[in-house]
C-alpha cells in the first residue's frame, strides 16, 4: 500500500542527502523532490509495458484493470499514460522544462484519479497485493498532485526577478 509514497520519498530524502553533502543540483527540498517525483514516475511510468509475467511491479494487465469501464481503449490508455509518465519524469529533471513538467504531471494526476478511485471500489488487486483502499489512494494523490505543483514553482530568487542562486 505505501510503495508508491517509498517511491517518493527515499528518493526525495536520499537526494536531499546529496544536497546536504555538496551536490548543488539538489541544494533544495524542491529541486530534491522534483528529481524523487521523476524517480517514482520513471518507476511507474515504466509499469505500464510491463508483462503479466514480471512479478516485482504491477504489470500492464494490472494497470489496465484499473481503467474505469466509462474509459474507451483501456490498454491504449495505460500505454498512452506510461508514456507521459515518463516523459514528465525527464521534464522534472530538466530545470528548463521543469515548470511545465509540473504542471502537466498534476493535470495528468488528476486524470488519473477515476482510475484509482476504480480500483479501490472495485477490489482491483496490483501485482497480486490487495487493492489499496479508498481512504489511502485519495489523499496519496493529493500528495503527487501538490509535489508536482510545488517542484513546478521557480525558485523564490526567480520570482522576485533576481537569478537563482548556483
């Protein structure tokens, strides 16, 4: 249930570390939690072609369980979505498309949530686990939205017209 949010976090903390240690690409939180959100998303991201027969991540059947019947072309949807995912996993890392990336990433979250909403009422298992609950899925989404946002933020420097600081 909370391999997503691991996926997130120990990213973001290890990369953090980084920061603490010298590493100017990771200087903040949020250039910290750009590159841990572009982790996650590589990792999921890459689910999505997954076959039914790899077994330590949730492969594209599952994910096209999760498809909300309302949804045309499911297995067209999933790989249509591990393709942004992983195009807005490189977006973050690229402090010039960062911005966007962000932005993107939270519409497509957003989009994404009928599917995880689905799965939780329907009971839709990943990678032979029980399905995540409603009342964990829900907020965990929230969480990815406003990560995005926040990474999508220039620095406080930028905003006020000065440059970043190196």
């Amino acid at each position: 249930m909370i391999q997503g949010l691991l996926l997130l976090l120990v990213p973001t903390l290890a990369f953090r570390g980084l920061g603490a240690l010298g590493v100017a690409r990771f200087a903040s939180w949020r250039d910290s939690a750009a590159h841990g959100l572009a982790v996650m998303l590589a990792l999921t991201g890459a689910a999505h072609f997954t076959p039914d027969s790899l077994t330590v991540m949730p492969s594209h059947d599952d994910l096209t369980a999760m498809v909300p019947s309302f949804v045309p072309v499911p297995d067209a949807v999933v790989y249509l979505t591990g393709i942004l995912e992983l195009l807005g996993a490189a977006g973050l890392v690229l402090p010039a498309t960062r911005r966007a990336a962000g932005v993107c990433l939270a519409l497509l979250f957003v989009c994404l949530l009928p599917a995880n909403v689905s799965a939780a009422v329907h009971d839709v298992p990943l990678n032979g686990e029980p399905a995540t609950p409603l009342w964990f899925r829900v907020p965990e989404q929230a969480l990815y939205i406003a990560v995005a946002l926040w990474a999508a933020r220039a620095p406080a420097a930028r905003r006020a017209g000065r440059p970043a600081a190196a």
